[in-house]
C-alpha cells in the first residue's frame, strides 16, 4: 500500500475526490513516470562536454515532463469516480491520514483502462 502524503493536513474543507487526488497524487506520479526516462537520464550524464550533457539532459526533462503530465492527467476523472465508492471509514481515514485503501490504486487503473477503452483511439484533444 503507497505511503501517506507526509505533509497531509487533517480534516481539510475539500470533496473527497479532491482529497482522495492530494492522497493518491505521489504514487500516480511514480506510476506516470515514463520508464524510457531512466535511460535519457544515464545518457545525460555520460556527455562528451558540458553542452552535450546540458543539451541531453534539457530534452530529456522536457520529453519526460510532457510524457509524464499527459498520463498523470488521464488518472484525474478515474480517480474522482473511484473516490465516490468509498465507503464513511474509508473517507473518515482518507480526511484524517490521508490513506487510501488497498483497493484504491487496482479501482483506479481499471477505470482508467475502461475509460481509454470507451473512447477508443481519439486524439488527446478530443477526448
């Protein structure tokens, strides 16, 4: 189970979608974290010269960021819709740890993938 957000604020005056985001928001970063990032980051640091390195590591950061933002975006409404079949505990321990249940992140990746599913292969523009 991914760890509590360990600057949580208790009993914050935001839905339980929103706090259910602020909760799940470090691990849907790891998830959406590209995996080709790895290598562009060794590729950087093994530059000829400092302009070779520099450059490398700016492309990289900027195809990583853009990647990255895309997927992390296309967690925001399966999220929303998940934290609506959580049960009065679970949302009481969501308010006051900041933890999600076990359940949560499988719930998240299904919706996800049925969401995709449903709207087929548009451009991200149109979806």
């Amino acid at each position: 189970m991914p760890r509590r957000p360990s600057n949580w604020v208790p009993n914050q005056p935001l839905t339980t979608s929103r706090l259910a985001w602020l909760a799940a928001q470090p691990e849907l970063e790891r998830r959406s974290s590209p995996w080709w990032a790895v290598p562009l980051r060794i590729l950087a640091g093994v530059g000829v010269d400092r302009r070779m390195t520099r450059s490398a590591s700016e492309l990289g950061r900027e195809a990583r960021g853009e990647a990255s933002s895309d997927k992390l975006a296309s967690y925001a409404f399966p999220v929303d819709t998940v934290a609506g079949r959580l049960s009065p505990a679970e949302q009481v321990a969501l308010r006051e740890r900041g933890t999600l249940p076990d359940w949560f992140f499988d719930a998240v990746e299904d919706e996800r993938k049925a969401d995709r599913g449903a709207r087929g292969n548009l451009p991200p523009y149109m979806r």
